[in-house]
C-alpha cells in the first residue's frame, strides 16, 4: 500500500479554515485519497474522499495537486468540535471489495477558542 | 437505523480468558472488519470479511478468530487473552456493491478491553 505522510500536528484558531496537508509521492493511478477524522473517544467518521479532482462535501472540501503527489483536506470555518486526529489514507479502487483501509498515526488538530 | 454496533463497551479480562466481542451492523453492508487501536497508534487491521461465509486476516490477525455466518453479524473472539490485547476494538462496515466514489467506511463506538 501507497505511504502517506502528514504533520503529527497542527493548531487553529475557531471560525478560522484549516488546511490540513498530506503526502503521498508514490501514489498510484488507482488510489483513491480517503479522509477520516476520530474525535476524542470515539470511532473514526469518514469525511470526504476522491481521486483526481476536487471535491466538496458538508463537511469539508478537498483539493488534490494535479500530479496527485499531495492533497490538503480543508475546514473552512473551524469549530471546537472540529478538534480531533485527521487521517489521510490511500485505498486502491481495483478489487473493490478485499482493498483494505489501512490507518496511520493521523494529524492532531486543536482548535481555540 | 443503528448503524454499526459493538457490545460491551467495556470489558475486564484476566489472562487466558475467552471471550467474544461483538458487532452488528443494519446498513446491509456486504464488507466488516474489525480494528485494534493502542495509545498513540492509527488503527490496525485484525480481521475483515467480504460478505458471509468469507473471512480473511488484516495485519495483526494472531490472538483472535472470526467468523461471518450473517450479513449483519461479525464478532470477534479471543480464545485466551493476553495483557498484549488490551486495546480500544473498532468494528468498520462499508457497502461493496456500488462505485467507491459513493460510500465510505462507518464505524462503531468500539469496545475498550483490559487484560489483567
């Protein structure tokens, strides 16, 4: 499985976007840029995911770089309850069902009142 | 509509004891998979299985067997736990039948176990 690597850490402020960067060089054509987000005691949520383009969801935005090396998950007004680890995660779209979610240790966002 | 649920949400064990956690999801998704989560850690895959009948080990698959006899069902069992074992367990589903662009991954509260 393709690598992906995100900073350990990062601090917003609240009503402030958040851009969370996460790389991935060695991507492949046919991984899939997944998000997922755990808050504190709680199961992980899936929040947004794509390929190649852009995509927007309620919860958040993504935007891939045009080699794919590189995406940045984006809260555009960040909440208190937006506090949590963000994983970005790379899932092979061939083979549908056996492709696997495999986690890393993620990005702790803290957010400030 | 539940959901993924995991019973117990606690549990205390002593070493070499059994015992079976569960999951249950009513979403009639065909792919579950059960997940470890240790201090500091991402989650790490034990088990996953494809639909019923059908099961396969994730990464750190030693200690625990599943099975999959309903679409619903996909409990986890540990035949003699060991202190190595206390974790936080997640159970994940997902559908398998439509384009990956549609669905992702939903996740139980999990089921925090200590083995003493």
């Amino acid at each position: 499985d393709a690598k992906t690597t995100q900073p350990n850490s990062m601090e917003s402020n609240e009503e402030e976007p958040v851009h969370l960067p996460c790389n991935h060089s060695t991507i492949s054509g046919t991984d899939y840029i997944h998000w997922y987000r755990q808050l504190p005691s709680q199961g992980p949520e899936y929040v947004i995911h794509g390929l190649t383009s852009n995509v927007n969801n309620r919860m958040a935005s993504l935007a891939i770089a045009e080699d794919r090396k590189s995406s940045t998950l984006i809260l555009h007004r960040a909440t208190l309850r937006d506090a949590a680890v963000y994983y970005c995660i790379l899932r092979d779209g061939r083979g549908g069902a056996t492709n696997k979610l495999i986690f890393g240790t993620g990005t702790l966002l803290a957010v400030q009142p | 509509n539940a959901g993924v649920t995991q019973t117990p949400k606690f549990q205390v064990l002593k070493t070499g004891q059994s015992m079976t956690l569960q999951c249950a999801q009513d979403m009639n998704h065909e792919y579950m998979s059960w997940y470890r989560q240790d201090p500091g850690m991402g989650l790490r895959l034990i088990h996953y299985s494809v639909g019923a009948g059908i099961t396969d080990q994730g990464e750190v698959p030693n200690g625990y067997n599943v099975s999959r006899s309903t679409t619903e069902d996909f409990p986890l069992r540990l035949l003699s736990a060991a202190p190595s074992q206390t974790s936080v367990y997640f159970c994940a589903s997902r559908r398998t039948t439509v384009p990956m662009w549609d669905y992702g991954y939903t996740f139980g509260s999990g089921t925090r176990l200590t083995v003493v």
